[in-house]
C-alpha cells in the first residue's frame, strides 16, 4: 500500500536528517597548520591541530574539551600515533620519523592545540618533502605548511585535495645540488619524450651539412628558447598554451616544406632555429611550471632544466648527424631521398598537430 506523507512528517524528515548531519558540515575551521624549521643538521616541526578535528578523531565533545589538559594529556599517544601515520617527512628521497612528539599544548586563543618533534639528521638536508592528509574524514581539510630556513619564511604550500605533498630545496649547497639532481634529468627526459620539439630539431637536420653549420644550427635554437624559457618562468611574458602548442606545429610544417625549397635558396636554417626557437622556449617552460618550481631556487631550478634540454638536444644531434653522414657517405643518392622522405613525414606530422591542436579541445598539450 503506498502511504503519503503529510507536511508534519516531512518537518520531521527533515529535522532526522540534521540531526544525523555529519559533524564535518559544521567545521568551524578546516584547516591545519606545519612548521618546519630547518635547521643546520635536524629539522624541528610543529603542528597546529584544530580542536574540532582533534575531537572527532580522538572522540571528546564538546570540542572544548581539548583544551582541557586532564581531557587532552591521557590522549597525547593516540594524537601522536595519527601524526605518525598521517603527516611524512622524507629528507634527499629518506622517510624520516618524529620519535617523540613532546605533549600537545592548548591554544586557546587560536581554539587549537600544538605538538612539536624534531628530526635528527646529523647531516645537512638538501631537499625535505612534506606530505599530509591529517583528517581524511574532511574532504575539504586544508594543510598549511611553512618552511622556515635559518629562522626565516622562506616557502609556503596548502596541501589539500589531488595536492597532497610539496618538496622545499634548503637554501644551501646540499639544496642546490638537489635542484640540479632533479631538473637536469626532467630536462633530458622532456626533450626525448616531448615529439614535437624532438622532430622540429631532427627536421633542422635533415639536410646535412658542414658540422660547423650543424652546430649554428643547434645554437641558434639554444639561444633562443633559452630566453623566452626564462621570460615564461619569470613571468615576464606568458602567451596562452592555446596559442603556442599550435604555432609550435606550424614551425614543424615550416622546416619539412623548408627542406624541400632549399633547392631554390640559400640555407635558411640557422635563421628558422632562432625565430621558432623563441615559440618552442614557451612550451618548454609550460612543462617547467607544471613541474612545481622551488620559489627559494628558481634560478638554479631554469639552469638546471635548460642544461637538461641541452644535453638531450646534443644526444640526439649527435646520432641523427652521425647516422645521415655515413648514409650520404656510403650514397648520397640515398641520403637525398632520405632527406626528401623525412620532410614529408615531418609536414605531415606536423599538419597533424596544427589539425588536432586547434580544432580538437582533447588534442591540446
């Protein structure tokens, strides 16, 4: 038998479901905050718990009850014990352990409670990671982390959501050679892995040449993404991606179809690597930006990265020339008609990319 429900009943529905309403819906402050201080050989950290939170997973009510050192100090080893399991520090790739957290100390003013620890390194740290998801319980739990280096705030990070850790590079030699470990790779990597700028370099190749003018070549194209990489990541100049994925396959079209009219001209390649080497210094730092910069190192962070680019370009310079040489020693007939085969490829390439970049939203970078 169906049944109807009347306006009582729904008042009453109503009133059922606020009264079962999770506590998170009424978060006075979903927020959570950790110190790290770095110092010569050990790190000291500090956190700033909420009492709301601190609450529900330790179960007092009222909230206020936290503040209570009677309520709060016999709870001190279960607060502890979730820090543990929850907030990770690794120092150079090491997950590092706060052995002891000393008691938790009310804050009233702030309606929070603090715990300190320190880590004892005996040595000096290049790169600390901090991840945390404190209060799983709260999707909308933000973590405010500070990094302090020799007393001061030098980087600041909210973890939260997909946002879950943040790496700081130390102010110190140890931290910079942390950068260069770190971006050096991703640079070689990115330039391997990344076709369009891969292919644009090998077009530029394609048609052999003097190695003096090979080397012309591959500078002009260092030179010039090497300054628009620094304006891009400096935020001196910041052109959307939707412009400079598609005029970076246009520059690919542009050295296929060049190839194949250098016949009628003189070598014009030196001058088409500067002039689209500045498109192409964009979308390397689009990469570079998505990766996280270190604030505290940035200058060393866009060496570093671009150093990478560099010896990747050279690598694959190397064996592309290398391989097109000794083809055109052995048959220079051959080694025409490779040239002339992989232009075509190289324009069909790149219509493609032009095609799938403006037209397609799925196809952009």
């Amino acid at each position: 038998m169906k049944r109807t429900v009347g306006p009582l009943g729904s008042l009453v529905g109503v009133l059922a479901v606020l009264g079962v309403a999770t506590p998170a819906a009424a978060h006075p402050a979903p927020f959570s905050f950790v110190d790290v201080r770095v110092q010569a050989t050990s790190i000291d950290v500090e956190v700033v718990l909420h009492v709301f939170d601190v609450a529900y997973e330790l179960g007092l009510q009222p909230p206020d009850r936290v503040l209570d050192p009677a309520a709060l100090g016999p709870r001190a080893g279960r607060l502890a014990a979730l820090l543990l399991d929850r907030l990770h520090i690794s120092v150079d790739g090491r997950l590092q352990t706060v052995e002891t957290w000393a008691n938790p100390e009310p804050l009233p003013e702030r309606q929070s409670v603090s715990l300190r620890g320190r880590v004892d390194l005996g040595r000096a740290p290049g790169v600390v990671d901090v991840a945390a998801v404190l209060f799983p319980y709260d999707p909308a739990h933000q973590t405010f982390v500070n990094f302090y280096d020799d007393g001061e705030l030098n980087a600041q990070a909210i973890l939260g959501g997909d946002e879950t850790s943040h790496e700081y590079f130390v102010g110190s030699r140890q931290g910079t050679l942390a950068v260069i470990q770190k971006f050096v790779p991703q640079g070689v990597r990115h330039i391997l892995i990344g076709p369009d700028h891969l292919l644009f370099l090998v077009g530029l190749l394609l048609l052999g040449g003097p190695v003096r003018r090979l080397l012309m070549v591959i500078t002009a194209f260092t030179v010039a993404h090497s300054v628009t990489l620094a304006l891009a990541v400096l935020n001196v100049v910041t052109p959307p991606g939707n412009v400079v994925e598609p005029i970076i396959a246009l520059s690919i079209v542009y050295v296929g179809a060049d190839n194949l009219l250098v016949r009628t001209g003189r070598d014009m390649r030196v001058w088409i690597a500067l002039v689209f080497g500045l498109i192409h210094g964009f979308g390397f730092a689009s990469v570079l930006r998505e990766m996280g910069l270190p604030s505290g190192a940035l200058g060393w962070s866009l060496f570093s990265f671009n150093l990478g680019v560099e010896i990747g370009q050279i690598a694959v310079a190397v064996v592309v020339s290398a391989a097109l040489m000794a083809l055109r020693a052995r048959s220079d007939v051959a080694g025409r008609r490779l040239a002339f085969a992989g232009s075509i490829v190289v324009m069909a390439a790149g219509t493609f990319w032009f095609v799938q970049r403006v037209f397609f939203a799925g196809g952009m970078a």
